[in-house]
C-alpha cells in the first residue's frame, strides 16, 4: 500500500454517532430521552448490534483516541439547523478545533438533516462552501 499521500482536508457530512455510550442525565428532559432512544434505534439499525463496529474509530470518530484526531487535516463540518443530531456534530468538531486541527464548523439555518445529498433547501451553499474549502487544499 502506498503511503507517500497525505490527508489534505476532511469534510464531514455524516452525524457523529457518539449517544450510544452516554449515561443520560439525572435531569434529562423528555425530549432528549427521546432523541437518544432514537439514536440508540439508529445505531442498532446502522451496527447491526455488532458491538466491533461501534468501537471502530474508522467507521465511528468519536471512538477515536485524541492522538488519533490529532493527525486529522483541516476539517470542515457543515450542520442542519433543524437536523436533531446538529449538537454532536459541531461537538465533533469543536473537539478537533481543541486538538488544534484547523477547523470550520458552519450550521446552514432552517435546513433539514440530509439536505446535501439529498438537494435539499439551502444546499447549493453548502456545496460552494465544500467546494471552496477543497480547493484550498
């Protein structure tokens, strides 16, 4: 395998899916109960229940160790502002920018989960911005 290429920039259009370990808070409101059972359903779905995929840094971030985020390009994160999973996303990402890895984290208000790759509203400047950041690079 070839190894003389680097990583230039990342860019994220996948939720972080990290709500399957977290304890819930002793004062969890009925919605966010809701949104982690609902991600909890989503990631059995996405898993298959095989608990090997989960830990799995390459198929999950937030299982990555710090040292392995901090090898990460820049990055750019782009979040629906009616997306229900927009939180762990930009947390993502705000764990990167901790990690010293340039990145840029921009929500798209009123835009729904899915809007890139589904030709959603608003996701014509989403893909100017995924565009002018990968000719960045």
């Amino acid at each position: 395998m070839c190894r003389s290429w680097k990583w230039k920039r990342t860019v994220i259009l996948l939720r972080c899916i990290d709500m399957k370990e977290k304890e819930a808070p002793e004062e969890e409101s009925d919605f966010m109960r809701k949104m982690r059972m609902r991600g909890t359903c989503f990631l059995d779905l996405l898993f298959r229940k095989e608990e090997r995929f989960f830990k799995d840094p390459f198929s999950n971030p937030y299982a990555a160790t710090d040292d392995m985020l901090a090898r990460l390009p820049r990055t750019l994160v782009i979040t629906a502002g009616e997306c229900d999973f927009r939180f762990e996303d930009e947390a993502y990402g705000l764990r990167l920018a901790q990690l010293g890895i340039e990145t840029t984290i921009q929500r798209v208000p009123g835009a729904k989960h899915g809007f890139i790759p589904h030709f959603g509203q608003f996701w014509e400047p989403a893909a100017r911005l995924i565009a002018e950041k990968i000719k960045e690079v």
